[in-house]
C-alpha cells in the first residue's frame, strides 16, 4: 500500500482511489440543491463529499459501479439520510430524465473514452432539472508527472489530427512506468506506481484538455460557469503540478 501521503487510499471492489479531502468545488455542488431535486454523487468512493451535502440537509445519491459494494456502502452509512444505487456510465443510469439538480462528477471521466464521455455528457443534461449544474473534475494533460515522458505531445498530435477527439490512451500504462524509471529504486514512485497496478484493470486511461471538454458540454446546449486548471495535491502521483486537474461547472439552461 502506498505510504507517500494520507490523501488517498485505493478502493476496494472498486476502481481507482477514493481521496480524503473534499472536492474543491463542493460549494458549486452543494449550492445545486433546491430543497425537492436531489443531488446525485456519481463514483461516491468514500463518500466524503456526500456526507457533507447529507448533513446540510440536502437529499443525496450516491453511487458506485460495482453493485457488489452497494450493501457495504448502505451499511456503513445507515442513518445519514444518503441513498446508494448502482450506476455505470454511460450506459447503466437508473433514473428518470430531470431527477437532480447538481451532479458531481469527481475524479471519474479519465476512466472514460472518447464515445463514452460524449454519451455521458448527453446523459447529465438529460438527468438535471433546467438551472441543474454539473460539477466535474479529471485529468488533465498537462499533468505534471507525464510531461517528461511525453503525455502534451501524444494529446497535442491527437487534437491536430481531429480538433474534437478526446480518445483514451491505451499506452498510459508505459507512460506511468517511463515517469518512475526516471527516479532510483527505493523512491516513493516505485511503491506508487505498484499501488496502481493493484488498483486499476490493464485498459485506457484519460487525459482532457479544458478547452475541448468544455466544447463537448456546449455543444451538447450546456453553458459554461467555470472551466480552468487547477492542482491536485491529493492525486496519487509522487509529483504534483499547478495543472494536474481539469475543473468544470456547466449548468444546463433554464
Ligand atoms: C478515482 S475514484 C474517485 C472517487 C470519489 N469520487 C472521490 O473523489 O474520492 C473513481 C470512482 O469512479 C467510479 N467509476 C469508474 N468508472 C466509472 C464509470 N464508468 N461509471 C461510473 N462510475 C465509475 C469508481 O468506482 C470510483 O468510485
């Protein structure tokens, strides 16, 4: 298990990490609840940021991809008012079109691909109420561990062969392995870098540019509110940069 800080903790029967401090877009999420529409929290992980919107009196979703730990969840949160269901995006969403009013979305498109966020994207719209929000973070390209090995490269090569293209990178893995070979065994990074294997299936990962992102909300009839870089300190890498993160709020119109 990694050790490198108290930020993260890889998640069980589930994909990836769950973090241990709040999202830094929590006030745009919990500002969502109208007091009828719930929120809905997609990939809860731990749970944290649904705790707080629990305990403010608002109405909340939460859920996770493998149904197998909706039980566990439900039982380790008997008694603070959130509700568990499954939900995998794109395809597995078990709720009626304008059934929330803010969806959060964190540290869960980078598991996506090109076709998969697009059909997402048009999912959140259909899932909001008009004046619903999408609260969203990623991966961003710019991630400070990948630059030495190439990672704005491979995405800028990619956005010049099609402007539009937000496609997974297969090789992610390799680009991961590069980046800890440039550090002496025994560095944080080697640990890390195990933990990753543990925790994610051999497949695609993402990395987004803000830019486009926000192009497939607009283009999907959501406005913009927010999109920008930002740090990610609590990202389970043993290097953090200004512009690890991709930040976007997109409200759906009245
Ligand atoms: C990196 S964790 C983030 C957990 C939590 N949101 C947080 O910020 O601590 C990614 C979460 O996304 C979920 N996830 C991954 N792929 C998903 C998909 N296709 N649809 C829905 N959830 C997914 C995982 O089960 C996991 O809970």
């Amino acid at each position: 298990m990694a050790r490198l800080n108290h930020d993260f903790s890889p998640l069980n029967q589930r994909v990836g990490f769950t973090f241990n401090t709040l999202h830094v877009l929590l006030k745009y999420w919990l500002d969502c609840w109208d007091g009828s529409h719930p929120l809905l929290d997609i990939g809860c992980g731990n749970c944290l940021n649904s705790l707080q919107a629990a305990e403010t009196g608002a109405r909340v979703i939460a859920t996770e991809l493998n149904p197998k730990v909706i039980p566990e969840l439900k039982e380790q949160h008997r008694g603070t008012g959130i509700e568990f269901d499954c939900l995998h995006l794109p395809e597995t969403i078990p709720f009626k079109d304008e059934t929330f009013s803010g969806i959060l979305c964190a540290e869960v498109f980078h598991f996506l691909d090109h076709e998969e966020v697009l059909a997402s994207i048009q999912r959140f719209y259909d899932l909001l109420i008009p004046g619903g929000k999408v609260i969203l973070t990623t991966v961003s390209e710019d991630l400070s561990l990948l630059q030495p090995v190439g990672l704005k490269q491979l995405r800028v090569a990619q956005r010049e062969r099609d402007g539009s293209c937000m496609k997974a990178l297969r090789e992610y893995q390799d680009l991961f392995c590069a980046a800890r070979n440039l550090e002496p065994e025994g560095h944080p990074a080697w640990e890390i870098y195990a933990a990753h294997l543990d925790a994610y299936q051999p497949g695609y990962f993402n990395f987004f540019y803000p830019e486009q992102l926000a192009t497939a909300f607009k283009r999907q009839g959501f406005d913009i509110e927010l999109i920008e870089l930002g740090a990610a300190n609590h990202y389970p890498i043993w290097k953090h940069g200004p512009q690890d993160q991709v930040r976007l709020v997109a409200g759906k119109p009245e």
